[in-house]
C-alpha cells in the first residue's frame, strides 16, 4: 500500500497543479478606497532588459490620485487572464523629482517593481491601480480582450465603445428605455471614454469624502465650469461654486426643475450670488450628473452633489480627459434646449 501511494504521489501534484487557483476576485475591487486606470502603452511595460524597475509618469490625474507627498506603498502586483493567475508582494513608490530651473515644478513618477507580474503584461492590458487603507496598494493588470477584462469594465461601468452594446451612459440616454419613452429626450448618447493609454481614468466610491474634496479640487482650478447635476443639497461644493464665480470662473449650471424646488436644495443661493442656473423643459426629469472643467476635464458617475451622497449612500464618481466633446455638445444642446 506505502508503495502505491508513493507511485501515486507524482501523479497527484501534477494533477493538481494543473488546476487554476484563483486567489483574487474582481469583485474585490468594491472594498477599495479610490481607483485608477489605465490602457498600458510599449512604454509602460518593462520591456528595458537591464532595468530591475521602472516608472509611470506622473500626469495631473495621477497627481490628484497619490497627492504631492512622496509614499511608499505596500503593493499585491496580480496578472489575469481567462486560464492564469499571478500574485506577487512587493512594493511601489510615488515620489517627485524638483526641476533645476524651476523649483515650484516637479515631475512625478510611480515607481513599481519589475517582477513576473509585471513582465506578464504587454502593451493593449488594463492596469488598475487599487487604492486601500494603511499606504497598501494593488496593481491589477488584466489581459486585453479577456472575460477578465470584460468583467473589469461591467463592475466600474466603463467599456470600449463596442457600438453593438450600449454602456451605461447609452442606455441612461436612450430612448429605448420605458421611462424615457414618455417625453422627449436627444438621442446622442454620452459614453464614458474607453480607457486611455495617455491618461488616467480615477473612480472614488462613497460613504466618504474623496468625491467631494476631487470635485472641489477641480472647481478651485478652473477657469470655465459647466455642471449639469440633478440634485444640489451640499453646502461644500456650493460654496466652492460661488469662490469660484467670485475669481471670475465662467460658470452655468443645468439642474432638474423639481429638486431645485426643494426643501434642502442650494439653487436658489447659486442663484442669489450671481451665477446663471437653468431647469429642465421638455424633459420629464433632468437626471445627468456631470460636470465639464475647463473643457477638457470630466466628472461623472452617480455621485449626486448632495449630503447624503456623501455621507451615507453608495456612489461612485469618475474624473477622466474628454476627447471627443461629447459632455460639451450635450451640455450646449440642453442649455440651448431649456431656454426656448
């Protein structure tokens, strides 16, 4: 019998290490403070052979991720494709380097290391960037074109303009839909952008504060602010609103007839301080959640700019580059819409 088992015993480790073991779960990325994503490029992949690590340039949108400080990060690097997984520990840094002629400038980076997960990917993968607690990140890279992937952007509500299947942001504008059957409504349809090799898309989940001190970061920066929001009860935003018309940012608000009517709504204090608001005609509701900053950044998602949405409710909210206009000619279309 001992020399039976002994014969066996090959057998079974090949037998069960040829079973996938799947330690990570999409769905895990629901318990992460804040993301970021991006379409890897040649450049981001660690292709150099002599290099034991490599970087991420630190555009605006990584900046507003990480902030100004230089962190160290504890860091779970994970591949995954449809039939394979790797998880490795390591470690990652965000740091700045001051530039010789300009000592207000710096240039950041993302240093990660060059392990077997990162060497798995290939220009075309998702990276997504997993922000927790306690200066512990994960760094998920999904294969292109894989269920994995597919399976990444239906959780997030992103996706890759397949014109075949609507996104969320066509299905929430489309006229198919039983409740907008019933009254007039444009056909053009927003879509969250397919993710960018050049940028990043970040996504902030709520209860807590991280959409509302981002969208309050982008209201402090910009010159030109276009925001169409169904509801507005948060007194933070609306007050950053109103510095901002006090700088001289060029601001118009859309918001729905019957929430700026009610009881906790702020419109009417935009209003007062000067600052042009409009409401819905022809719609049954105005239920976009937008804003457009400096006609090139956008929020979205579906944080209403309310207290609860803050404080209590299950939201999320996205920042990403606009590159095909298509906030913008929506937001004109309805402004020019609302004032017939």
């Amino acid at each position: 019998m001992q020399k039976l088992v002994i014969k066996l015993v090959p057998f079974l480790i090949a037998f069960f290490w040829a079973i996938p073991v799947f330690a990570f779960n999409i769905n895990e990325l629901q318990q992460c403070q804040s993301i970021a994503i991006k379409k890897l490029s040649l450049s981001d992949t660690p292709h150099r052979k002599n290099s034991t690590a490599t970087e991420f340039y630190g555009n605006k949108s990584l900046q507003d991720f990480f902030g100004e400080n230089k962190v160290y990060f504890e860091t779970e690097y994970i591949y995954k494709n449809d039939n394979s997984e790797i998880i490795l520990n390591g470690d990652a840094t965000w740091y700045h380097i001051p530039q010789p002629h300009n000592t207000n400038k710096k240039r950041y980076r993302l240093r990660y290391q060059k392990n077997d997960v990162m060497l798995a990917s290939a220009p075309n993968d998702v990276l997504t960037i997993c922000r927790k607690k306690n200066q512990q990140i994960v760094m998920l890279i999904t294969k292109a074109g894989s269920d994995i992937e597919a399976e990444l952007f239906n959780l997030l509500d992103v996706n890759e303009f397949d014109a075949e299947e609507p996104s969320f942001w066509q299905r929430l504008w489309s006229t198919k839909s039983k409740e907008n059957s019933e009254y007039k409504i444009e056909e053009e349809k927003l879509s969250i952008p397919k993710i960018p090799e050049k940028s990043w898309v970040r996504v902030y989940f709520t209860p807590g504060p991280d959409c509302e001190n981002n969208i309050i970061t982008e209201i402090n920066q910009a010159k030109k602010i276009d925001i169409a929001v169904y509801s507005i009860t948060n007194q933070n935003i609306v007050d950053a609103i109103i510095d901002a018309k006090e700088r001289g940012a060029k601001i118009r608000i859309i918001t729905d007839r019957l929430q700026s009517a009610g009881k906790y709504s702020l419109v009417e204090e935009l209003k007062t301080a000067g600052i042009p608001v409009i409401t819905n005609t022809g719609h049954k509701i105005m239920h976009n959640k937008f804003a457009i900053f400096d006609g090139k950044r956008i929020e979205s998602g579906s944080y209403n700019w309310t207290d609860s949405a803050t404080k209590s409710n299950a939201e999320n909210c996205m920042f990403f580059d606009q590159e095909d206009k298509a906030f913008t000619k929506q937001f004109n279309y309805l402004w020019d819409l609302y004032q017939k």
